[in-house]
C-alpha cells in the first residue's frame, strides 16, 4: 500500500509540472494523474483499484492559479455515480477540499458524458471571499416533453471557510434553464400536426447585490423566457410574448436556497397555464382542426380475429335523433370492427377496469381480475401484440374492484392505490416486468360522474348532466383561475340549458363542453331518454373527440366527434361499458368490457 502511495504522488507530480490540460485557463478534462489523486483521496484504491472515472472537468481557480477546481463522477458498481468536487493545490498535489454526493439515475435523471461545467465568474460573497459553482445538466424528460423540465443546474460552493477539508455548497442545484409546456401535450415521436406546439423557455443568470444577509452579499436570479410557438412549417418560430421574473436570495447562514426551490423563477411560471389565447390575439389560428384519419393499416397480430358486429338501422338512427335537443349528426349504423382479448372461459373470473398502453412500439393491456375461487385481487399485464403475460399485483383487499377505484396509466406507467384507507399508492413500468414500488404520484378514479373531464390538451372539458345540483359542484375558480371574466361567462352559458331544471332532473342527460380557447360554453347534446345515463369517459389523443358508455335501452359505447359535431355508436352491444381509448401505429382503439369479457374495437 505504500508503495503505491508513493508512486502515485511522484506521478501526479511530475504531471502538474509538465500538463497544459491540468492547469490551463480554459475547462478542460483532468489529466489521468489528477483523476488519481482525486479518487486516492476519497477511496481505498488497494480494495478499489479498478475504479471507473466516468468524466471529469479541471479548470484552474480566477483567485489563485495555484489551485485546480475539478468536478469528478465516478460510476460506482452498483450502477450509481457518486459527485466529486474539489480544490487542489498543485504545487503540493494535494486536495484541500472535496464535496462528495450521490447520484441516482431515474426517469428524471440521466447522466451523460460532457455536461459538467466549472463556472468561475465573480460570484463575491464578501469583499474577500469568492464562492466557485459546477453546472450539472443532468434532467432528463424523455421524449414527449409534456409539462415541465429544468436543467444546467448551478451549486455554488464557498472557498474560504473550508473545515475538515469539506467544501461546503452554499447554494445547491439551482436550474438555470427552464422549459414549460404551454400548449398541447407535444410528443415528438407522434407529431401529430393537430397540436399546438408551444413552449416557454427560459435562461438565468446571478447578480451579486451591496444588500448583505448575515455578513454574505444578497444574490438576485434573473430569468429571461421567451413564449415560442412552433406552427410545424419546416421548423419556424413564433415568439408570442417575452417575460422577465427576478428572485432575491439572502443567505440564512448555511445556504441560500433552502426550501424556495418552487419560488425559482416566480410561483407564476411554475403554474401549469395554457397560452393558446396568444394565437387567438395574434390571429395565428386560421386553419380548423381536423381529426386523425385511421387509413394506417390494421397491425397483423390485432387484424387475426376482428370482424363488425350487427349495427341498427338508419330508421332507428333518426328516431334517436328525434330525442336530441341539438341539431348534430348521429350515426348509428356504422361500428367499429372488434375481437376479443380476454374471454370468460372461467366462471370463477371477474374483470374490471381494462385499460391500454403502447410502450416500446409494443401494445400493452392493464386490468384487475378477482379470481372467486380463493378470493385474490390481481392485476395482469397483457402485450396483445406478443400474448405474454404478466402478474402485476395480487392481494385480498377489495379495493380494485370497485368503480370508483383508483388506478390508472400515466407516462407508461400503472399506478393504483389497492387500500384507499391508507391511501398509499404504487407504479408499476408497464413492459418491464418488474417489481412494482412505492410512488409520490396519485391518481383519481377514472369514475367521474359529477366532474369535468379535461381534455388531453387541456383546451376542453366535458360536463355531464345529471341534475341541477351535480352540475354546479364544479370547481370553477382551480379550472379557471388563469381566464378573466370566465367564470361569469360560465355561469351565464350553463343558466341557457338549466333554465327548466325538472327537465333535466327527470330524465334529460346534458353533456356541456366548455372551450378554453374559444372561451366559450356550448351543449354537445341532450338526450330525451330517461333511462340514458351516461357513464366512463376516455379522450382521444388529439382532443377532437372522446369515447363513453352509457346505461338503458340505448346502452354501448359512444364516439363524440367535436370538430364534425357527430355522435356515432361504435360498440353496439348493450352490454359494452368502460372504453380506455389508445392510439397505436396511427390507429384509434378503444379496449373494453362486454361482460365478463374485455375486447378492443377500431374503426
């Protein structure tokens, strides 16, 4: 072990005099001696000697030439990395300080060679005393960048008062990049020209302020954006509007930032807004949207076993049109072509609550099964492309059975709450086969009656009407707290179709959309029949139609074409409840319940 201490130190050594790379004025990579003496510093390298230096930056420090400020990541064996900061003095080869952290890769993080950067502008924290910072990009967001992700994240560490040789980060991990989403939910890998793409993106920078807060200098973000929409013509921009939003951090004694991270850059910009209404302003809305066309061809694997059910006739879609308080065309004689997934070949087998997902070009289907014979619960994975299946979860609770329970797919994942008493919820990453673990993410039922149903795109919601009293429960002040006068303009469009609320208490069933960029309310329909109650909702991906089931004499599965004003029935069978819409190569299905049995149907 001396020996190799030894010979390490001469080799470092003869390096820092002879490398331009380890003490240029430039960031550069550290030379392999100061990776050495980097890790020799940190672990045991006689137990350790085949470590693993993922990527490393040196630069020297603007206050003394004879220091080196590096930024280090190890990969550990374990798959994770572990940070290294440190200043060394070259003349001695010796580190002086070092902040050590771990780092875990999750579907927010991914480590990735040459996004380290050593910032070592002025940032005076005193007259004397100057604070040095490494910039992290490290966020990731995949690739449909739906709401949020933020990135090149700053620490700022103090190089004066250094105790036990740890350097100690006085601001830590503060974005100085930001992106939001403020239009559609933009998936690049389904570009899908309906959308409206667009993004605010946005760039800090740190002014050092004369105000001082417990003997340090008072730092002030400063965050510029810029309001883009992207039109899809041959990748022009569009800037709608620019913002500007400035933060004073004071230094409480150990840090800056402590608890005021959703505070960067303003509470305003971390909201989830829709800015749709700029192209409204700046008349850049000219064209009409128009629905997906399902002229894709059928997958082979789904196409084996499909064929159209009887439909009724055109007579009966007049008469039903009849019992409609709105001029809209209803098509009843057109379903769609289905088959079967999971049939009742076991009478002691029960399903509910089939849904859908495409993960890695492969379609999955998700459902809770209650097997009578021992009383278990499950939830079973089902690739309908492939047939392999997968036991997801089992238990004896209850819970997933029921209507209103609550489980659904969010960002490819399954996410339940199997004891809503103690209401800890689990994911689960569809197609991996995997374990399912504890998650921070909450989902509501999917069993919605008396509540507004927000579209993909979170241009619409969807109302149904059961009753004056059901219909107000509405939240409108969280739905609409970012659109002026709306919600007296809300009030006034609903008191149109409430005016005779017995009509629509005994037996009328009203479906209201309201349109957040149009700002305006409208009925979609109302149906005469008092035993049809509308039931499960599920959107399209483009927002231009939604699916649902409904209860009586007229029970099936229902298609509402917004943009066409066209209601078609597209499951017939009565029997036919809880559509899950998805789109897969380029095709709309919707997976399903008939019974005991789960089927999928497409146009």
């Amino acid at each position: 072990m001396k020996k190799t201490t030894t010979y390490l130190i001469i080799m470092i050594a003869f390096s820092f005099f002879y490398s331009n790379s380890a003490i240029g004025g430039r960031q550069s990579k550290c030379s392999t001696e100061v990776q050495h003496l980097v890790y020799s510093s940190n672990f045991d390298v006689s137990e350790q000697p085949n470590f693993d230096i993922f990527d490393s930056v040196c630069k020297p420090l603007p206050q003394d030439d004879n220091q080196i400020l590096s930024s280090v990541l190890v990969l550990n064996e374990n798959f994770y990395f572990i940070w290294i900061v440190s200043i060394i003095d070259k003349a001695n080869t010796e580190v002086l300080a070092t902040y050590k952290e771990y780092i875990y890769e999750d579907a927010t993080i991914r480590v990735e060679k040459g996004r380290m950067w050593l910032d070592t502008a002025p940032y005076m924290l005193t007259d004397t005393t100057r604070a040095v910072g490494v910039r992290l990009d490290i966020s990731y967001s995949g690739s449909c960048m739906s709401m949020a992700s933020d990135g090149n994240h700053l620490t700022l560490f103090d190089t004066a008062n250094i105790k036990d040789k740890k350097l100690r980060p006085i601001l830590t991990s503060l974005p100085m990049t930001y992106h939001r989403n403020r239009g559609d939910v933009f998936c690049s890998i389904h570009n899908n020209p309906t959308l409206r793409k667009i993004h605010e993106q946005g760039k800090s920078y740190i002014q050092v302020l004369s105000t001082k807060t417990n003997g340090y200098n008072d730092l002030r973000v400063i965050t510029k954006t810029k309001v883009i929409y992207y039109p899809n013509r041959d990748n022009e921009q569009i800037v709608l509007a620019e913002h500007r939003y400035k933060n004073d951090l004071k230094f409480d004694g150990e840090s800056y930032l402590k608890g005021n991270h959703d505070k960067i850059p303003s509470l305003e910009f971390n909201e989830i807004v829709n800015l749709d209404h700029l192209l409204i302003e700046k008349n850049l809305l000219n064209e009409t949207p128009k629905r997906i066309i399902n002229n894709t061809p059928l997958n082979k694997a789904l196409k084996k076993g499909m064929s159209y059910p009887e439909y009724d006739s055109v007579e009966a879609a007049i008469s039903f049109k009849e019992n409609m308080q709105e001029d809209l065309d209803v098509v009843l004689d057109k379903p769609w072509q289905q088959k079967t997934l999971i049939d009742s070949d076991d009478s002691d087998r029960y399903r509910y609550h089939p849904m859908g997902a495409v993960v890695n070009s492969s379609l999955y289907l998700l459902y809770v099964e209650k097997n009578a014979a021992n009383q278990t619960i499950s939830i079973y994975e089902n690739n309908i492309i492939t047939g392999e299946n997968h036991e997801v979860y089992s238990t004896k609770n209850t819970d997933l059975m029921f209507y209103a329970a609550e489980i659904d797919i969010k960002d490819e994942k399954l996410i339940f709450s199997p004891d809503r008493k103690k209401g800890v919820f689990y994911c689960y990453n569809i197609g991996s086969a995997n374990a399912i673990y504890e998650c921070d993410i909450k989902v509501r039922s999917r069993s919605q009656d008396d509540e507004p149903l927000v579209s993909p795109n979170n241009r619409y919601t969807v109302l149904p009407y059961y009753s004056v009293s059901s219909s107000m429960k509405i939240n409108k002040k969280e739905f609409n707290r970012k659109i002026k006068d709306w919600e007296v303009a809300y009030e006034a469009a609903v008191s149109r179709y409430i005016d005779n609320p017995s009509s629509i208490t005994y037996g009328y069933k009203t479906v209201i959309l309201n349109d957040y960029k149009n700002y305006k309310s409208e009925m979609l329909f109302s149906v005469g029949h008092a035993d049809f109650l509308i039931g499960r909702f599920s959107w399209a991906n483009d927002s231009n139609a939604f699916y649902f089931d409904n209860s009586g004499a007229f029970a099936c599965i229902w298609e509402y074409d917004i943009v066409n004003k066209k209601l078609q029935k597209i499951v017939p069978e009565h029997e036919a409840e809880s559509p899950f819409y998805i789109n897969f190569e380029g095709r709309d299905f919707i997976i399903y319940l008939e019974g005991n049995n789960i089927k999928i149907a497409t146009p």
